[in-house]
C-alpha cells in the first residue's frame, strides 16, 4: 500500500476580498496545487482537500497519513497556522513548520524581536499599533514602512520608502486602514538583496545556493526594491542571479544568519529568507515558512534547480525530510508515518 499524502489548499481569496493582490495570489496558488499534486502522484496515493469548514470532516474521511498544508489562510495574523492547528487536533502529521513558527514568520514585528534577542542583525525599526505613537528620533530616515502581518509584497508599494517624519506618519495612517495592526517602519537598507532557500532541519540543514535579486533594471518610477508591481509585473526587469556572485566570506554570514533566523523561529523542513547587506553584514529582513513552490517561478524551486535538484526531486526531498522529522521527534508518538508505506 502506498503512503497517502492530503494535498491542502486555500479557499481562493478573491471569494471573499477581490482585489489585485488576491487576484494575482489565487492565480499562483491554483498553479502550484496542480504541479505539486501531479508530482505526489508519481509515488504516493494524494487526495485533495480545501481548507474550508468542511475541513475536520473531510480529514477524517481522508484517512491520510501525511498531510502538505499549502495554506496561507484566509485571515488574521496568526491565518497561516490554521490548518497546522486543526492537523495537529487531530493528530494528522504534516510537512512544514508548525503552528508556531508559521504565526512567528507571519508577523515580522515578533519575528524581529527574536532575532533580535538571539543577535542575528536585522534593520533597527520601531512598532506601530497606532497613527497618534511617538517616533523613535534614534532611527534614521529613509524608512520602509510596511504591514507586520503580510507576505508577497502586499502593502509593499513605491511610497513605501519615506524620507521625512510627515510622510511616514501619513503611510502608517494608510497601511492601518487597511491591514492587520501593526505596521512595522524600519531603517531601508540600500545594499545588495539575496535570499537563501533552506531545505532540512537542525545540522543536516540544507542550503541551497544563494540568489541575489538585482533591481538595477527595474525603472526609477517602480522603485528599487521588490515592491507588489515589481515582484508581480516586472519579473523581466528583476535580475535573478543564481548562484549570486558573493565572495566565500559573505556566503558563509549569509548562511549563517539564514540558519539562526530559521531554528530561531523553529521552522522545520523548507523556508527562505530575505536578506541585504549593509557594510558587507546580512540583515535578516524576514523568513517566509511557506515560501512559493511554483516551479519555474518561485525562487525556491530556481534556486533548488541550482543545485541540481529537479522540482520533483525538491518535493519528494520535502516530503522525505518531512517524515524522517516526524519520525525522529519524540514529541508526537503517536503520529508517526508509517514506514511501510514509505516507498
Ligand atoms: N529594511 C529594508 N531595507 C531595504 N529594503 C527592504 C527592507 N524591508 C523590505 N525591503 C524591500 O521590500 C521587499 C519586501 O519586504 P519583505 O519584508 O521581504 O516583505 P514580503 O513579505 O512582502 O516579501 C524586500 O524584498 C526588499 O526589497
Ligand atoms: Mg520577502
């Protein structure tokens, strides 16, 4: 009998709250689903099944010994670790990080804090819950302000870099009305921009190799940072270097604080961070602990390429990595994979 893996995915947003943004996310999601389903195919027994209200219901009927959540959710900050919450309700093991880490990733602000706390250099930058907050006077302008709870760029537009304290009040006034609280401002690092894939967990960390997004192409008027129109319009424009052309000594920083950022946020199994260089030091902009699977698109899958991993071969490397985890944790006895199955 072959191992049956649940193939979970989002409800389309644009259901709900169709805008550019949740347009362009659907799309993306849709695809990724049908190349991951179709890869799973090849060795193992794979159902489909939409995070919805159904959802418990049609676990349970599923019989599933493993689930792939690809889910981001729907809503509220801690919206990515929804379903990892219902898996783990129900003792269904799954491949990616957990609840926790999933709610840490998702909300820059905490995330910062901890790595913060465990040294690893990420962009000074102050909170804000509200417009009326006083301004950190230490931080120094131009700042990037952002939405703490967001991913893909959403909230992430040309205007997003202010250069005096009039403009960044007015854009923490407009990102609160229309995300999740808070918004994050932070110093904007002009230096170089990389991120670094990570596959595997603990010392058997797998990193793959380095990309630099280069934006020297990108027009004046879109601004030089991976903005939403940039990362959803201007991929032509975006240069992605791969292996990015970095010197021994910086591969090794920016591995380094790569793999601290990750066990920090105790991620598990796959998970990319985004990074820039200021003064020859990665900082740790943030960690995405469900970073894009489309092949051919998203920078894991390129990066994996890289590597000589083919997107088959990354899956099922995703999908090994994940049981030999599950399997090794004592933590979850009851919810091993069975080895039978494992093909
Ligand atoms: N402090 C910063 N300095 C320079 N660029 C930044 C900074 N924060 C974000 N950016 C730019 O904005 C992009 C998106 O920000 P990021 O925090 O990675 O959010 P997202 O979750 O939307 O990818 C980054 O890839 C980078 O180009
Ligand atoms: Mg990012």
């Amino acid at each position: 009998m072959r191992l049956k893996i649940g193939l979970i995915s989002d409800k389309p947003q644009g259901e709900t709250n169709c805008t550019a943004e949740t347009k362009h996310t659907d799309i993306q999601k849709k695809s990724t689903n049908e190349e991951i389903y179709k890869v799973l195919k090849k060795k193992y027994d794979v159902v489909e099944i939409i995070a919805d209200n159904r959802i418990i219901k049609n676990l349970i009927e599923s019989k599933i010994d493993l689930a792939f959540p690809l889910c981001t959710g729907i809503s509220g900050e801690s919206r990515q670790s929804q379903v990892p919450a219902i898996l783990e309700m129900l003792r269904i093991p799954y491949i990616g990080s957990g609840i926790l880490a999933h709610s840490l990733s998702l909300n820059k602000a905490v995330a910062k804090q901890i790595f913060a706390y465990n040294n690893i250099l990420t962009p000074s930058f102050q909170i804000f819950n509200t417009a009326g907050e006083n301004f950190n006077m230490n931080l120094k302008f131009p700042l990037i302000v952002k939405p703490s709870c967001e991913g893909s760029g959403f909230g992430i537009h040309k205007d997003s870099v202010v250069y005096n304290k009039q403009d960044l009040m007015g854009k923490i006034k407009s990102l609160l009305k229309s995300y999740c609280p808070p918004v994050l401002a932070e110093e904007f690092i002009k230096g170089r921009e990389f991120t670094i894939g990570i596959i595997g967990n603990g010392s058997e960390k797998r990193f793959l190799p380095i990309m630099e997004i280069n934006f020297d192409d990108v027009p004046e008027k879109f601004g030089k940072f991976y903005t939403f129109e940039v990362k959803s319009q201007l991929s032509e424009k975006t240069k992605y270097i791969c292996p990015a052309s970095i010197n021994k000594d910086i591969e090794l920083k920016i591995k380094n604080s790569a793999g601290r950022a990750f066990d920090a946020l105790g991620c598990r199994d796959f998970a990319r961070v985004d990074v820039r260089l200021k003064e020859d030091q990665p900082y740790v902009l943030e960690i995405n602990s469900l970073p894009g699977l489309k092949s051919q698109y998203s920078d894991l899958p390129k990066m994996a390429l890289k590597e000589g991993l083919s997107y088959d071969e990354l899956i099922f490397n995703i999908v090994e990595i994940s049981i030999r985890r599950i399997n090794k944790d004592k933590r979850y006895m009851e919810e091993k994979v069975s080895d039978k199955k494992i093909s």
